[in-house]
C-alpha cells in the first residue's frame, strides 16, 4: 500500500513539472512585435484636468534587452507650467494580442533640473498601444510637492529609418481667453495663442455701430468642444468725422496683435510672431457660408470711402485662409513696428517685398466640414541666419482690406497642423 502511494505521488510530481516546463517553453517562445523607434506626434499636457496647447514631440522606443517584450520609454526634455522638468524614462513590458501591442511600465523618477529639484520624486506611470505606425501614449505623473497630478497623452506615428521628425504645432481651438478691453458688460473672448478684429468690433459696439462680434466660439465643431466662428457684420457705414465706419467689417482671425490706430483701422492688425523655422504645410478643417448681400466701395483709397459701400448683386463672398512668412530686421515686441499689416503697399502683408514665402485658400460656399492641405509657395531663399515673422490670418470675407463683403459671411474653422522643418 505504501508503495503504490509512493508511485502515485512520482506520478503527480512529473505530470506537475512536465506541465511547469512546458509553460517556461511556450514563454520564452512566445516574441512580441518590435515596436522600437522614433515616434512624432501630438502631446497633451493636463494639471488637475486643465489641458495646456498641443505641442509637437518626439518620443523614442528602444529595446532595452535581447527580447522585444522589453523596452525603454524615452521622452526628452519634458516640461509643464513653463518649466522644463527634465528627461521622462520608464521601463516597460510589452505584450501582443490580435496584432496590437500594449506596453506599460512605472518608475519613481528624480529630476536634475533646478525645477525638477524642487519637485522631488515622482512616481510616473506609463500605458500605451502600437497599432501598424500608429501609437497612443498616457502618462501619468503624481507631483506630491505641488499636491497635483500631471496626465500626459501622446498620439503619433512611427518614422522611418532615416526620416527626420519635421515639427508639428496643433491649434484644436478649443481654449479661449479673455482679451481686449474689458466692459461692465462682457469683455470677449480669443483662442489662444490668436488675435482678432474683435477689438474693433467691440469698438463699434460701444459707438452703436454693430451688434455682435465678428469672432466667437461655436459648439458646431469638426472635433471636440468648439471651433471658431468668423463672421463678417453690417458695421452701418457713416462719417463721424473723426472716423469712417465702414459698411461691411469684416471678421479676421489671425497669429500677431491687434494694435488699435483709429485713423487707418487696417494699420491696426500686426501681423505675425517672431519665427525661426522653415514652415512645410499648413492643414485644417472649414466651412463657409455667403452672406446673402454684396457690397463694394467704387472709390479709392477705400479706407477714405468705406462708408460709401453700394450693393453689387453680381458679387458672391468667399474667404480667405493664408499663411505668410516675411522676414524682419529687429523684433519690435512693444509697438510691434516691424510687423507687417492690412495695409497695401511695401508694410502691407501680401503686398510688401520681404514676405518670403504664402499659402492661400481662397473658396465659396461649403456646408459641411472640409479639410484642406496649403503648400508655401516661395518667393525668396529660405536663411536660417535672418530673422522672420509668421502669421496665419483666417478671413470671412477675402477682399475685408478693401471693405468688401456680404453681412453674414461666416467662415468656420478647426484643427489646424502646421508642419515646419
């Protein structure tokens, strides 16, 4: 008796580490798709819920072994709040299943910078996917000494061998702020990172010249929470001596500053920001609805007769989205007298001799949501060694600079990328 339970048990100890070896087999064969490698993409940095502006980065996969499965997440120079924090590496596991791979990995990560200093340890955790050239990344970062917690999302594409990641700057429009002057009634709102011809309609607003602003945030948008709305409005069109009203004003969206100059309200749009890149394309999204009357100004100069506008019932509105980088001597970053502007002639935009290179749209009426693609066309050598300005500048109505246009012109825009070397 005592026997047989002594083979039974060899029994049981053999199937056991028969099975066990089996197992450590089928692990050691099992290999996961190598997902290093240098990722471009958008990455979204969030304090407590509050998203901060897309930003372009470039995160890298390396294998950290022999076996695919595990890796080293590397993401340089990370920065939140304004400051840089320092280099994002954590370790990671990665398995596979039905053909996308999943990696996550934690660490307790400690920064030499002076602001990672004060922040102390910080335990960072890591998930993510790999679908064909695609990746999504969340990171998650706990900043005890700050008593907030930082997410980070990340969603890109693999580059090739060889490729060099050009930049990407995203503008989903979704953050607006309070800008221009502010009334006991409402002060109005801008994306960020964007100026507009809202202070000059604000303006009008107060004289009882119109009766809405030219740019606003809409719900009807081609992704997430809002877009913008640009609309061209009936302005009236009168002499007030110190002052021509124009008949039509026409809405204007662009990257620069609004500087108020009442006797050439076309000298009030400062085109462009301080730029050291070469920009490639610009993309987005738009739709564009006519107004139903147009009116003209038979009279030049036209800021001299805006007033005088004469329905023309030959003329359908269309808009305008451009793109221009011109080049600069010295930033002027108080009365921005450097910057290019609505007027015509050699400071005017489209018109002055140091606009290096443009990209235009120029189209009718589009009901549903549209995505467009701009090459720059260049009209000088790109010089890494000068200094530029660029501006994007998004129109309701196209020929606004002459006061031409149809009240009610609405152009609407979202999710703009521009590329840039």
């Amino acid at each position: 008796m005592k026997k047989s339970l002594l083979y039974l048990f060899m029994l049981v100890c053999s199937v056991t580490l028969f099975t066990g070896c089996n197992n450590d087999d089928d692990t050691e064969l099992t290999q996961v798709t190598d997902i290093s490698g240098d990722y471009q993409g958008r990455l979204v940095v969030s304090i407590d819920g509050s998203a901060a502006k897309p930003i372009s980065q470039l995160i890298s996969i390396i294998k950290s072994g022999e076996q695919n499965s595990q890796v080293l997440l590397s993401l340089k120079d990370f920065s939140f709040a304004g400051q840089l924090v320092g280099d994002i590496e954590v370790p990671c596991t990665v398995v596979e299943k039905d053909g996308i791979q999943e990696f996550s990995g934690q660490k307790d990560l400690s920064f030499t910078t002076e602001f990672g200093k004060v922040l102390g340890t910080l335990p960072t955790s890591v998930n993510g996917t790999v679908e064909g050239k695609s990746i999504n990344i969340k990171i998650g970062v706990t900043v005890t000494t700050l008593n907030q917690t930082v997410d980070v999302v990340f969603d890109g594409e693999r580059l090739t061998e060889g490729e060099s990641g050009n930049t990407k700057t995203y503008y989903d429009f979704e953050t607006w702020v309070a800008a221009g002057e502010e009334s006991e009634e409402a002060p109005f709102y801008e994306p960020t990172g964007w100026s507009s011809s809202n202070t000059g309609a604000f303006l009008l607003q107060m004289m009882g010249m119109a009766d809405k602003l030219v740019i606003t945030p809409s719900e009807d948008a081609y992704s997430g929470n809002s877009s913008v709305k640009i609309e061209s409005i009936d302005t009236k069109g009168k002499d007030l001596g110190f002052v021509m009203v124009p008949k039509v004003t026409s809405g204007s969206l662009f990257i620069g500053s609004f500087v108020t100059d009442m006797t050439n309200t076309l000298n009030s749009t400062k085109f462009g920001i301080p730029y050291s890149q070469k920009p490639v394309s610009l993309k987005g999204w738009y739709k564009y609805t006519p107004g139903e009357e147009y009116y003209i100004v038979n009279q030049e100069p036209y800021k001299d007769h805006c007033h005088e506008a004469v329905l023309d019932n030959s003329k359908t509105d269309e808009f305008a989205i451009s793109a221009v980088l011109y080049e600069t001597e010295d930033y002027d970053t108080e009365k921005m007298s450097d910057c290019l502007t609505g007027v015509d002639g050699e400071n005017g935009i489209y018109t002055s001799s140091r606009v290096v290179a443009i990209a235009q749209l120029f189209g009718g009426k589009q009901e549903s949501w549209k995505e467009f693609t701009l090459n720059f066309d260049w009209k000088k050598e790109y010089d890494a060694n000068k200094k530029y300005r660029f501006t994007i500048i998004c129109s309701s109505s196209k020929d606004g600079d002459k006061f031409w246009g149809a009240p009610g012109s609405v152009l609407m825009v979202d999710n703009f990328e521009l590329t840039a070397e």
